[in-house]
C-alpha cells in the first residue's frame, strides 16, 4: 500500500489554484496523492472499494464554498477527526454550528505560507506518534459523518420565581396609584372621585351631587381564591356585579398577566380573557367613563 504526506480534494473551480498549492508541496518533499479527477465530487461518489489504495497522513479538502462534501469534511474535523484538514480559501467562513474552540483551520494564502503550514502539522502529527490511514477509512468517515439534528426548543415553562401573591399584591398597589392619580380629573365633569386605598381592599367612590354614581371595590382574595382579585360593583339600584382575575404567567409572552373571569365588571359577558395590569386598568377606567357618560346623558 502506497503511503503519503497528504492526499487533495478540490472544487472544480479551484483547480489551477490548488495545482500550484500541490507543486509547493511536492517541491517541499511532501508526498501528495493528486490526480486531475480528483476533485470534491470524485471523492464523495467514489465506494470504498474503488478508493486508492494508499495510506495519508492528512486528507486536505481545499473549500471554497461550503457545499455537501465540505460540509461533511468539516463535521469530522469538528467531531474529532485528526487525519482531515480543510484548507479555507479565499473569505469562505466556517458555518458557525461547524465551529470549535479547540479546532485552528488552515487558511489558504500563498503557495509558500500554505507549504509552511502543511509541513508546522505533519511535523507534529509525527511527533506525537500519529500513524497514517488508509483513505478509504478517511474518506469512508468523512461520507459518514451526518449533520447533527438540532434540539427542539425547549418548551416554554412558569419560571420557578413566579408567585400569584406576589402579582396579586402588586396588582393592588398598581391598581390603587392609578385610581388615586386619575379620580381626580372627573371634577372637570362635575363628578366627585375619591380612592380609599388599604392593604387589602381599594374603595373606589365616584359621586355627584352627594350621590354615589359608582362604586367599585378592588379586593384581596374571594372568588377563584386568596390568591385572586376580586371586583365588587355598586350600581345605583343597589344590585352587585362581580369580576375576578387570577395571576398567571403566560409562557407565550413570557411574563405575568391577568386571566379576568366574569366581564360584569367591564360591562360584558364572556370567555375568561387575559391582561396585564396596565391594561386592565384602562378597561376599568374606560367601563367608568361609559358609565359616567350614561349619567349625565
């Protein structure tokens, strides 16, 4: 079995350049199975048996482009495989999924300098004792080698530092700033709007005249649980409507959110609907505006 330094795979396009890379090498004294046929597509549609018979200390794909074969050159170099070498020409950049740390390509510049570079790894392979292999086994690895499936992303799940009081309680204090903010506007309507706020319960009182138009009571706990937030609604006929949100983190959006049941409280009926606090409070303080407007129409 005939035995050499390197043995040379190529992209059509790149034969003239590489033919002048191959006779650096041979003037050098380096052994270089190269034959005009033997281009990337040769290789990669040659079967074991009618690969040559020889043994290599390195197999060089020369890339240009990072096609099938390249690819799959550049997989075992990733996956460990110390007899390839690719040899990067021109600005062709490594995949970076087909990148590693401990993997130093060699870049093709002048004839000399890839010479020189060529020479620096094969006087360390023989260093360290690194015996040559057959090109069939080389060859038949690099065929081999398939593209790593990528991992599914990972399902999206509740962060373990996510508590419903938590959201509960600074649901409350966000809801009750704002009220305390807004009520006072409704003066330029002729409305009076105060905001008694507690620890457990926010008293919203919007009156006229002396008489209560709107009540709305923002309470810790009750329906749907201590962890919830309950509405109570006053209306002027002394009857109560009631609404309830409970905390919950949508995965989908990647945060904490509000899953409001019974719409009484905004003025309609129907499926359990989600908001953030933001959100909820202008559709609190819209349903009060349209209750308002109704008043004085």
């Amino acid at each position: 079995m005939s035995e050499y330094d390197v043995a040379v795979s190529f992209a059509e396009e790149q034969r003239s350049a590489v033919e002048e890379v191959v006779e650096a090498f041979k003037q050098r004294g380096l052994t270089v199975l190269h034959g005009p046929e033997q281009n990337h597509e040769w290789w990669a549609h040659k079967e074991g048996g009618d690969l040559p018979d020889a043994r290599v200390r390195f197999f060089v794909p020369f890339v240009s482009e990072v096609d099938d074969f390249t690819t799959a050159a550049l997989r075992a170099v990733k996956a460990g495989d110390e007899h390839v070498l690719p040899v990067l020409l021109g600005d062709v950049a490594v995949p970076p999924d087909l990148l590693h740390p401990h993997v130093a390509y060699v870049r093709g510049t002048a004839p000399d300098q890839l010479t020189e570079a060529l020479v620096a790894r094969i006087e360390a392979a023989e260093a360290v004792g690194r015996e040559r292999a057959p090109v069939t086994e080389v060859v038949t690895r690099v065929k081999a080698v398939v593209p790593v499936a990528e991992e599914a992303p990972a399902e999206p799940v509740v962060p373990v530092t996510f508590s419903r009081y938590t959201e509960q309680d600074a649901t409350l204090r966000y809801l009750g700033a704002q009220f305390a903010a807004a009520l006072p506007s409704l003066e330029r309507r002729g409305f009076v709007g105060t905001a008694h706020v507690g620890e457990t319960r926010i008293a919203v009182r919007v009156e006229r005249a002396g008489d209560t138009v709107y009540a709305l009571d923002v309470q810790r706990g009750g329906i749907g649980g201590d962890e919830t937030v309950n509405f109570v609604v006053g209306k002027p006929d002394g009857t109560l409507t009631n609404g309830w949100a409970r905390p919950v983190y949508d995965t989908g959006v990647g945060a904490a959110v509000l899953e409001v049941h019974d719409f009484s409280v905004l003025g309609g009926g129907g499926a359990p609907r989600s908001y953030r606090r933001e959100e909820l409070f202008s559709a609190l303080w819209q349903r009060i505006d349209a209750v308002l407007t109704s008043t004085v129409a």
